[in-house]
C-alpha cells in the first residue's frame, strides 16, 4: 500500500530525525538534576513540561539525559571528577537554564550529567523499516532524503566525524546532502558505498531460502561513489579494490558467482565477483512511482520482482519451462492478480487464484 500524502500512515509521508544539539542537551541536564532535587516543585514540573514542548529534539534529549541519570546512579566520585573536568562542565556551563541559581550539590549533578552526554558523544541513531508493498521518505538531521522502498530495513547514525547507513535488507534510494567533512557511507553486506553529495540506489537481497541467491546491487544516479570492502567486514570483502563509479553505473555482487577453492559457487558475497553495467535508469526508478518495468526479462524473475511488494505471492507450477518465458511491460506494484492475468493472456497459461496465492501454470 502506497501512502497518499505526508499524513497518511507515514507511508511516503517525509519523517524528519530530531537534531540534538550539545546545548539542548545541556538543558536537558539541568532539568533532570533539578527535578531528581530536593527543590521540586508542580510549579517546575510544568515549567519543563513546557521546554519539552518546544520541539521533538527537546523531548528527544530530556528522555536520554533521564536514562542517563538512572543508569549512572551509583556511579563513584572519582568517575564524575574525570567527566567534570572536560568539555561537559563548559558546555553545561553555557546552557540557558544553568543562568539561574543552582545549589553547589546541584550544578556537580548537572557538571557530570553532561560530561556523560559530551564523553560519548551525542549522535542521532535511529531505526527505518517499511513492510511488504510500504514505501517511506525519510528527512536526514543532515539534509539527506532517504526513500525506501518495500521490505527495507535500515539504521542510520549520524556522528560528527561520519554519517553511517546500514542496509539491512530491501532497497533504498539516498540523495545525500554534501558534507565534504563527514562523509556518507552506506554499509550493506560487507560493502561500503562512500559519498559526499550524490544520489544512488543500494539494493540488497539477503538471499534466505534456497531459491533466491544473495545479491546486492548499487547504481549511481548522479555526482560520484567509491565502492569498497568494509574494513570490518568480511577478509575476502576487504581485500577487493575500490571502484569509483560514474553516473548510469551499476555494481553488483551475486553469491553465485563467487567461487571458492574447490571452484564451485560461494554463498558469500565477499567471494562474488563485482559485476559493471548501465541499466535504464527508468527501470531502476520504477518502483519510486510505485510501478515494475520489464523488457524482455525470464518471468522467474518478472514474478521474484512483483513479489516484493505483495502479500499475495504469484508461484509457477513448472511443468513445462514457464521460468524462461520473457515478460515485457509497466505493471502496478502490489496489484499481483492483474499481472498474473496479464501473463496468462499473454502465453496462454493457466491461472489458479486462491486466497493467499496465485498459480501460473500450463493448461491441462
């Protein structure tokens, strides 16, 4: 189901990450501290319900700063003496509410609250899913448009010295605001795709049952990508050399087309063999208006695409090599029963239609 505004069940609706600045989380310090004071009062319980109230970052910091104060509260002195001494004390300092009177006990309180926040530093982390036939826009504290497209699962965290994306399954679209000082690094499968300003697609299929090869694809839409093995990830992913891409490029790796020491096919993708052309930039962008194009492809993998995106699968009944017959055409995503009626039209197959599946076959 495709979302109709920014309203609807968020579904292309645009989703904006609150941005926590060091400042607002010094605020948030104070008013943590005074409320776990001796001096709280229903007087100051709305005064902070209203600072709350101010924005979602407000909300977001005062909801940390909390789990903060309850996870360290046996910490021991010398711990808080290390963390007042640093940047947390200066900035907690400079917060506006810390311009009031504030008990000595009270401010040491506040001192090490934010040298906690400041010591590790204060990075937006967040979780993105869509489900099954679901797309969503997602606004960046950045300024980077992320579209996801169904079944995708994604983790952002945007630090100070990078900002990291990881690709968990599905398909996204990144329209990366240009940060030459923090570059943007899509992590997926053991491959890291590492931009400042651009636009690319980074699909990955995880490959989890026996018929569907694990694979990721990642094609450039415009400016410019190095493609490289992720340091962390798998040795024979690290030892690939980087590829720099132009724009209309696509990489893919394919686990069946690695080979191992015995020369048959790898399951990994770190043994796969990087794979270079220039799809129809059209058909990569299909599913963004929420339709499928094929030119000429095997239906086996016409069906594996419609699939994605319904609940109701479409299965084909080999009896006779409906797997290579070719499918050429625009089809609604989501709407398998007109895709399955167009194909048997089109090769005289036979269509069984049951409630939770579809069935291509040859006619009897």
């Amino acid at each position: 189901m495709r979302g109709s505004g920014e309203e609807e069940g968020r579904g292309l609706g645009e989703v904006a990450a609150p941005a926590v600045t060091p400042e607002i989380a010094a605020e948030a310090s104070v008013w943590v501290a005074r409320l776990h004071g001796p001096d709280r009062s229903v007087r100051m319980e709305r005064e902070c319900l209203a600072w709350q109230e101010r924005s979602a970052a407000h909300r977001l910091a005062f909801e940390r700063c909390t789990e903060i104060w309850q996870e360290v509260a046996g910490v021991t002195l010398s711990s808080y003496a290390r963390s007042a001494s640093g940047e947390g004390a200066s900035v907690a300092r400079q917060a506006h509410l810390a311009s009031r009177p504030v008990p000595w006990a009270l401010a040491l309180s506040v001192s090490f609250l934010v040298g906690l926040v400041i010591l590790h530093p204060w990075r937006n982390v967040e979780s993105f899913r869509t489900g099954v036939g679901e797309q969503q826009v997602v606004m960046l504290e950045d300024g980077t448009r992320m579209s996801l497209n169904t079944a995708t699962r994604v983790r952002v965290e945007l630090g100070r010295a990078q900002r990291t994306v990881s690709v968990e399954g599905g398909e996204a679209l990144f329209e990366v605001a240009k940060d030459v000082s923090r570059p943007f690094i899509v992590q997926a499968a053991g491959t890291e795709v590492v931009a400042t300003g651009t636009a690319f697609v980074v699909r990955l299929t995880p490959g989890d049952s026996p018929a569907a090869a694990a694979a990721l694809a990642v094609t450039l839409v415009e400016g410019q990508v190095v493609v490289r093995g992720a340091s962390s990830g798998d040795a024979g992913a690290a030892r690939r050399s980087p590829l720099v891409m132009a724009p209309g490029e696509r990489m893919r790796l394919d686990s069946r087309t690695g080979a191992g020491e015995s020369g048959k096919q790898g399951s990994s993708l770190a043994l796969a063999v990087p794979q270079v052309d220039r799809p129809r930039m059209e058909q990569v962008l299909a599913w963004r208006r929420g339709e499928a194009l094929f030119d000429d492809v095997p239906l086996l993998d016409a069906v594996a695409e419609m699939n994605r995106y319904s609940a109701v699968p479409i299965r084909l009944v080999e009896s006779g090599g409906l797997a290579e017959l070719r499918v050429s055409g625009l089809f609604q995503t989501g709407d398998n029963a007109s895709f399955a009626r167009a194909v048997a039209a089109l090769h005289g197959l036979a269509l069984h239609e049951h409630a939770d599946q579809l069935d291509l076959a040859r006619p009897k």
